[in-house]
C-alpha cells in the first residue's frame, strides 16, 4: 500500500463490496442447505467462476509453489469462517451474526501487527475496543443468541487472518489468481467438513442438497458475493491497509440489518441495546480515519 490517500472512487467501491458481503447472511438464511454444504457449493463455482475470468483475460495461472500452499491454506482459512458465519446466522439471526462480525477490526488490530512484526497501534486497539463495548451491549441485550454471537466472534477471529495474509499475497500476484486459488483451498475445505457433517449426523435438519429455488440464490453468492467482491476487495488491498478494510466492514451490520429488516421484517427486530451497541460500533468506524488525519497532521 502507498502513502498516498486512496481517491474516492475506492472509497466508493470498498462501501459498495460491504453492502454485498451485508447480503451474504440474508442469502444463507434464503437457501436450505447446511452451512458446509452451501459453502462447498460456493467455492466450487467461485473457483469456476474464476477460472473462467483469468482465462478470458489472458492472465498467468502461474504462482510458486510455495504461494500455492499459502493461498489454499489461507483458502481453509476462509472456507472455516464462511461456515461460522452462516451457521450464526442459522442458530441466531441475521442481525446478531453481523453485530458479531464487527469484531474483525480489533482482532486485526492485533494480528496485523504480529505478522507483520510491528508495534501495536494504541489507537486502532482503541478504538477496536469501544467496537468491543459494543458488541457487549449487543451480547448484554440478546443473550438468548449467545451461541450465535459466540459463532460470529469466532468466524470474526477468522475474517481477520484472512485479510491480513492477503493484505501481503497482493503484493505480489494477480487479485483474481490469488482468489482462484484460495477458493480452491476452500473447496477442499469445506468438502471436509460437508464428509464430517454426514458421518457424525451434526446439522442433520438441514439438508445437503439445494432445491431447485436455492440455485438462483447460490449463483449470486458465488458469483457476486464471492468472485467479484472478494476480487475486488483483494485489488483494494493494494490502496488500504488491513486494519482500515476491516474498519470499514464494520459497516456490513448497519447494512446487513437494514436489509434484513425489509427482507424478513419482525423477525429481524432486535431490542433498544442491540441498536444501541451498533451505533456504538459505527462511532468507532467513523471516528478512525478522522483521527488518523489529524494524527498524520499533527507530525
């Protein structure tokens, strides 16, 4: 990433991917599937997706083998978290599983730094703990979906370590090459888990093949959601660092809720404290790249 301040276009792009990825919790409670099982089915046919676009463009498939084993290991990685993320949203709500997942900021404020060997930011910690006293008023106020918020901290945790190993894979490689790759990690991945949830019965109310009407919806998720979101997201890494992506995603509640709502309606309405918590964590959003400026300004 350079020293210079990203134009607004970026800007614009990075809010509209987190309106996407806002998109993904609904999509995992319009389909049937098991959570495995719809992320199988994602990453395969991101992974198509994928092939198909590197293809189209004349672009290397080549990377070192060693990058190989990077990326598809950083693929597990996302593979994990995609299934905690729709397995939260499938226990709880929509709205918890994204109130949970604003959490990436303050795990990424220490795992940025541990790999990449620097100082600890105080006011990313800061400000990632008043997202923290956030998520407390949410987990305070609907605490009969701990189990889900307890699954988004998790796929939260996860989110955070993928950004910032891509945040360094960028660097070197091709935006879509790097995602080929990693949804090919995913794939395998998942089918893990898709073999471990048939074989020990676990989620077994949920099916592990989709209906005819779930395909419309898995198309858009593997499509949109994942080969042009996470393409981009990637390619936007090269103007951002990890820390403010992840920032900026804390965004994904606000409208992930809000689509929710029009979409599910009274089933999505939480109580006084989770809206308070939210807002909370959007002060946090808000208030880092102001800061940063005047810090910048101040040296």
């Amino acid at each position: 990433m350079n020293d210079e301040s990203p134009p607004l276009r970026s800007y614009l792009q990075l809010h509209f991917l987190v309106l996407i990825w806002g998109f993904t919790a609904i999509l995992g409670l319009l389909v049937t599937i098991a959570p495995a099982a719809l992320v199988l089915y994602r990453t395969v046919l991101a992974a198509l997706g994928l092939a198909a676009v590197i293809s189209l463009q004349n672009k290397n498939f080549r990377v070192s083998r060693r990058q190989l084993f990077r990326m598809m290991a950083v693929g597990t990685l996302l593979s994990t978290h995609w299934i905690l993320f729709f397995a939260s949203a499938r226990v709880s709500t929509a709205s918890v599983c994204l109130a949970g997942m604003s959490t990436t900021s303050l795990w990424t404020s220490f795992v940025e730094p541990l790999v990449g060997k620097k100082r600890v930011n105080p006011l990313e910690v800061l400000l990632g703990l008043v997202a923290l006293a956030g998520l407390y008023l949410v987990f305070h106020f609907e605490f009969d979906h701990a189990l889900g918020l307890l699954l988004a901290l998790g796929s939260a945790f996860l989110a955070a370590c993928f950004t910032v190993a891509n945040s360094h894979f960028v660097k070197q490689n091709d935006a879509f090459v790097i995602t080929f790759y990693e949804m090919i990690g995913a794939s395998v991945c998942s089918l893990l888990f898709v073999f471990l949830f048939e074989k020990y019965q676990l989620n077994n109310a949920l099916p592990l093949w989709p209906v005819p009407a779930d395909w419309p919806w898995i198309l858009i998720l593997a499509l949109v959601c994942t080969v042009y979101a996470y393409s981009m997201g990637t390619h936007l890494m090269k103007q951002f660092s990890a820390y403010m992506l992840s920032l900026t995603v804390n965004l994904e509640p606000v409208y992930g809720i809000a689509l929710a709502f029009l979409i599910f309606g009274e089933k999505e309405r939480m109580t006084a404290g989770f809206y308070l918590g939210t807002l909370v964590i959007l002060a946090a959003v808000l208030a880092y790249p102001i800061l940063l400026r005047r810090k910048r300004a101040s040296v």
